[in-house]
C-alpha cells in the first residue's frame, strides 16, 4: 500500500472546512496535530477494511484524546468508512457524529470516549484478549495526548502493561505540549521529567520522532511492530494546530470556531503550501 | 460443588460472602477458560489467591489501581470474556465510577464488577472501607444491573446467571461471616425477578443483601407470637421488579424498605420513586429503615448492625417502634 494514498493537506481541509460548515466551535488544535500520525497508521500500517468494518481479524484504533475527534472522522471519511455526507452531519443535531467519539462499529468508530486516560486502559484489556485468544498478530492502537498524560490512571495502564509484557499494544502520544489552558508544564519544562522518559522508565519501548515527518513516522510504526517483548509508544513532537500558520502554537484554537471568512484564510494557507509542495 | 444444601449453606455462611464469593468463582472458572478473575491487589482478601496460582492464564491483579482495572476488564468483555472484576465497594463504585460510568454505562461492555464487604461488612476498618454509598452511585447509570445477593447460596445463584450474561452488572457483596442463612434449598433465581421469601401481609419488608437474613430472623419471631411480616428479597436493585412492587401495593399498607445503605439513593430510594411514578395512587405509607445521612461509628460489624438497629433485634425494634407490628 502507498505510503500515503491519502495526502495531509486534505485532510487537513477536510477537518477545517467541516469545522466551518458545522457553525460551533470544535478541537482544532488537537486534531491537526496528529494528522500524519493517523494518515500513515491508517494508509499503511493498520489491518483494517473500511468496506467490511467488523471483519473479526482487524487491529483496533481507539481515539483516547477523544476530543481531536474530528481529525479521526476526517480519516475515517477519506478512507471510505463513510461519505462526505455523513461526515458533514458533524455536530449537528442528533447526529452520532460529535465532539468525541461515540462506540459506533459500523462507521469504524471502535470506542466512546471524551473522558480523558481511559482508552489505555480499554486498549489494553483488547490487547490481552487477542493474545489470549490466539490472535497475537493483531494489534491495538491507541492515540493519546500530553496534556492527557496529566491523568493517573494513564499511568495505572502503562505499569500493568509492561508488567505483563503485551507487546501488541501501541500508544501514540501526540506530543504538542498543550493543553486546554496552554503549555503543559508537568513534562517537558525546565528541571522536570521528559515525557519519553517516563514511559521509558515504566519499561516500555520508546521511540520518538517528528510527528509531521511523514517517513519517520512509518519508520517509528515498523521499529514498534518489530519489538515482540515490550509495549511500544511512539511519542511524537509535534506542533498544535499544525498546517494553519496562526494556529501554530497558539491555543486560542485549542477549541474555536471557524468562521466563513475565517475558512477562506485556512484554505487560502492550505492551498499555498500545496502549491510549494 | 456448588449445589444449593443445608449443608453448603452452612459451611458457606460461617465463611461469609467474600470468601465465598473466591470459593464459588473458583469452582466456576476452574472449568470454564472464558472466565478471567481480576482484582485491585485484594485476591487474598477474597479468597482468590489459590485460584489466582493454579490458573495464572484466567486471572489479572492490576495492582492497587481500580480505575485500570475496570478499563482493562471492559477492554477483555469486548473481547468475548466473562469478567469478574472484584475490589472493595468504595473503590468499584466511587474511585473507579466514572470508568464504570464510560465503560459499562457508555459503552455497555458486559463487566461484572464485584464490589467485595459492601455495606458495613468492613467493621474496624471504618468508613473509608464501607460501602454505603454505593447503590445510589451505581444507580444512576443508565443500563447498569444492580444485584445483591441476600445471602450465600445467592451469591452462588447470581455468579452461575452472570456467566454468558450479555450486559454489565454491579454485583454488591454483604454481610460478614456467619451470613445468616435464607435459602438451603435450590430455588429459581432470575436476574430482574425478586423472590418472596414470605407471601405479602398488610406490612410487607422489601430488602436486598445480609438485610433480608436478619428481617427473615425478626419476621419468625414474630410469627411465633401470631404475628405476619412478608418479605420480599428484591435481589436485583436495578432494573427493580415492577410486577412484585404492584404485589405489594395491592396487597399492603404499609411497605418497609430495609437495606445496609444510607437512606440517599438505595433501595429505598428506588421503591419510593417507582411507586411515585407507576402507583400514584397509593394509599398505604412507605417506610425506610437504613443507614442515615452520615459517617458511622466505627466497631465489629455486630456492634455496627444493632447501634444502626439492622440486626434481627433492631429491625423488631423498628417494626414496633415504626410501623406499629409488635
């Protein structure tokens, strides 16, 4: 499979331009951040078939920053789980399709979440179940953030993890070094830990990369899938809001709403960047 | 094994519910590998640490981390597993709550979370262990099953109709050794479906748990005097049996909510609102005897029941004192 059959910038108008059109403000930071992390675990590393989303040998991905949903729905869409339309009815009224994901296999949405340092945990139990059931070449995937990494019981699920070596499960931490009221100062800052170094010290095998480099990112997914003793976490620098100049870095888009005129400014930035790629 | 006898009841109660509750989880998984066993650091405490060495492939101890435990355990319902996942009721239902919330509310995921010396089964460990909270928190998710057991051959009842049981339930654990003993025959047991241990009189007791042992006491003793209490062992809390709560108001004036719990949000709580919405018409009074609205004194777990008048003298008491049956 191509590296990337689907390309980020799309994705990244996928998720600027739905924001627009659903009027209320969304996580935006967030979700443009991880956008090369899911587009090349998707396009090239995943065991998944989006036109058979319940086929009972897939890996499973779980969202647990739930709240970049709408970059995983932007995936979700571009990979054929489900239509642009669907993808449009994005926080509307009564739509399944809200601001963090809600259990829905049918659309390749593998588990609700929204509260914060749960889907370890959720991801972990699967991970046991295939090995105790045999299937020890399937593989659970489980998207974090930083500033989620603030919550106990995140660290309660990487302990078990390593202490009963399951191998096939695999973090992303999504390492923007934000979170809702700006930086995250518990890693990271000056005399405190280094956030690789802590999974590192729970004995997980740690690899970390440019989150935005799309080849250091398949690189970093084949070095994890090729350790069979130890769960793997790729944490990855990356840059909030990643592709839309003033969004970079500036957490007044951590949750925001695009406005039509706001929308031409995005997709004027995107456009150009394609243009020098 | 696990045949409901005199004589499994009585072994059964002299070890109490949490024992048991290892005991019987481990003659069941012992022939069934799609059962894992799990606990947050206390399989010793629950009669799990034999099981837990001689079948290290069907049982996981977290470590003292509840949150972890009840995400992992849903992580393994969703694989297919009967999970029982046990730790002390505070812990389940409160520090863990919004995992279960999530996970078992949210997402559904068939759990069966063992909330172990419920009540106030702790005795001198005091209120941080005590589980008197617990039903009203675990209540108000929607979907969750509700059961406690009135005693140990019920235990055994509810572990054997959770194996295969499709939905998550909150299994909450009463009384200490020496349980007294309310059934010491087989009986049919329906999760949803409460049993009448005394056919409804015009004061009828609604309990669940150790209460209902120590009502069944105060009942006979009054029956010796001519006296008759039914009683009703609503086992299952949630969802509550609505045809035997239209039994009891058709049949009795006055209905007496008996229950190890404070009197916010328990078994109490519920009758009170079920009768308020589908009998509004009742002309009869419904009466609470449970915990009150605070932290308890602090003893063995006999001194705990008679000062909060739960034993089979303070539930006399209170049907005199109370509701006039004397």
């Amino acid at each position: 499979m191509a590296l990337n059959s689907i390309k980020e910038i799309e994705l990244r108008r996928l998720i600027v331009q739905t924001a627009a059109d659903c009027g209320e403000s969304a996580h935006l930071g967030g979700c443009l951040s991880m956008v090369e992390l899911l587009n090349v675990l998707f396009g090239s590393v995943l065991r998944h078939k989006p036109n058979d989303p319940l086929w009972d040998d897939r890996d499973i991905f779980i969202l647990s920053k739930g709240h970049a949903v709408l970059g995983y729905l932007a995936v979700l869409h571009a990979y054929g789980y489900f239509s642009r339309e669907k993808l449009s009815t994005f926080q509307q009224n009564g739509s399944d399709l809200i601001a963090h994901p809600v259990k829905k296999l049918s659309l390749g949405i593998e588990s609700s979440n929204g509260s914060l340092g749960q889907g370890l945990s959720y991801g972990l139990g699967m991970a046991i179940g295939m090995r105790k059931r045999g299937q020890d070449h399937r593989r659970v995937f489980v998207m974090m953030g930083d500033g989620e990494c603030n919550e106990g019981s995140v660290w309660e699920a990487v302990a078990l993890a390593a202490e009963l070596g399951v191998s096939n499960l695999i973090a992303i931490v999504d390492e923007n070094r934000h979170r809702n009221d700006g930086v995250n100062t518990l890693y990271n800052s000056a005399g405190g830990p280094v956030l690789a170094d802590v999974w590192r010290a729970f004995g997980w095998h740690v690899v970390e990369i440019d989150g935005h480099d799309t080849e250091e990112v398949h690189a970093a997914y084949q070095e994890i899938l090729a350790n069979n003793e130890k769960p793997g976490v790729i944490v990855a620098n990356t840059v909030k809001g990643k592709g839309i100049g003033f969004m970079e870095d500036n957490n007044d888009w951590h949750h925001n709403r695009i406005t039509p005129k706001t929308l031409e400014t995005c997709l004027e930035q995107l456009d150009a960047e394609a243009s020098d790629a | 094994m696990l045949e409901i006898s005199k004589r499994n009841a009585r072994s059964w109660s002299r070890i109490g519910a949490r024992a048991l509750y290892g005991t019987a989880f481990s003659a069941m998984a012992s022939s069934n590998q799609n059962i894992i066993g799990m606990s947050a650091d206390l399989g010793r405490s629950s009669g799990l640490a034999r099981f837990a060495s001689e079948y290290p492939d069907q049982f996981i101890n977290t470590g003292i981390a509840e949150q972890n435990m009840v995400g992992t355990a849903a992580g393994l319902a969703r694989m297919g597993f009967d999970v029982f996942a046990s730790t002390f009721a505070p812990f389940a239902s409160l520090r863990a709550g919004e995992i279960v919330r999530m996970n078992m509310g949210y997402m559904q995921e068939p759990v069966k979370l063992v909330a172990l010396g419920s009540g106030l089964a702790m005795a001198f460990l005091g209120n941080s262990h005590y589980g008197l909270e617990d039903v009203g928190v675990m209540r108000t998710i929607p979907g969750l099953t509700i059961i406690s057991p009135a005693d140990c051959a019920e235990i055994v009842k509810t572990l054997l109709a959770c194996v295969g049981f499709d939905r998550p339930v909150y299994i909450r654990l009463t009384g200490a050794i020496n349980l007294p003993i309310v059934y010491e025959e087989d009986y049919d047991f329906q999760i949803g479906k409460a049993v009448w241990i005394r056919p409804a009189q015009p004061t009828t007791i609604v309990s669940a748990g150790s209460t209902v042992g120590h009502a069944l006491q105060a009942i006979k003793q009054l029956e010796e005097d001519g006296k008759d209490v039914g009683l009703l062992n609503m086992h299952t809390i949630k969802p509550l049996d609505a045809e035997a709560i239209a039994h009891c108001v058709a049949s009795s004036e006055q209905i007496c909510v008996i229950e190890e719990h404070t009197s916010v949000g328990g078994l109490g709580s519920a009758v009170l609102q079920h009768i308020n919405e589908f009998h509004p018409d009742y002309k009869g009074r419904v009466l609470l005897h449970s915990i009150k609205d605070r932290y308890v004194e602090t003893g063995n777990y006999a001194f705990l029941l008679e000062v909060n008048k739960l034993d089979a003298a303070g539930i006399r008491e209170f049907l005199k004192e109370s509701a006039g049956v004397s």
